[in-house]
C-alpha cells in the first residue's frame, strides 16, 4: 500500500480532531501546562527511543531474524511518533510553543 498522492515535495499534515475538540474551547492559561506536559513526555520518549536505538546496535546482527532489541525500538519509535502527533496538535491549537526549561546537556 503505497500513501503517495503523486505529489513528491508535498506532506499532508496529521490533525488529530478529537484532541482539537477537546482543547479548542480551553483558556491559554489552562492548556499551555498540558501543552508543556506534552512536551516533556515527547522528550522522555525521543530520549527512550535513544537507548533502544543503541540496544539494537549492541545486538548480535542476524541475517534473517529480527531481534528483541530492534522490535524494543520500532516499538519506541511508534509511540515516540505517536505522540509527536498529539504534541503537534496541540501546539497548533495552543498558537505557540511555550517557553520550556532547557535539556540538560
């Protein structure tokens, strides 16, 4: 199945509505904190995808088979992305990207 639409350079953006109906009515100052949660726990995720990533180049490579560490990864990344969505949402409803604490290096 293929999830072109012909078009090479363009990208059809992701909109999750129920996360718009739930959030559209909300104040600024009420979503916002959601907003910044949603941050952190992207980062969280981005920072477990990482690891696995890592896991994976520490397992013996295998012609054939697919090994725990890299099914730990797509895993990671699917949720990783998933949330990215969510994220991306609600930064479009919020209007903005709040300021958040920087990463600690």
């Amino acid at each position: 199945m293929s999830f072109s639409d012909g078009c090479s350079n363009s990208e059809a953006k992701l909109v999750l509505r129920p996360i718009v109906s739930l959030t559209e009515t909300l104040p600024k100052k009420v979503l916002e904190p959601i907003v910044m949660e949603a941050m952190l726990r992207h980062r969280f995720l981005r920072d477990v995808a990482e690891l696995r990533l890592t896991e994976v180049h520490d397992e013996l490579p295998s012609c054939e088979a697919v090994g725990s560490a890299r099914l730990a990864f797509i895993r990671a990344m699917i949720e990783c992305h998933t949330q990215q969505a969510c994220l991306s949402t609600l930064l479009d409803v919020l209007g903005y990207v709040p300021d958040m604490p920087a990463e600690p290096e």
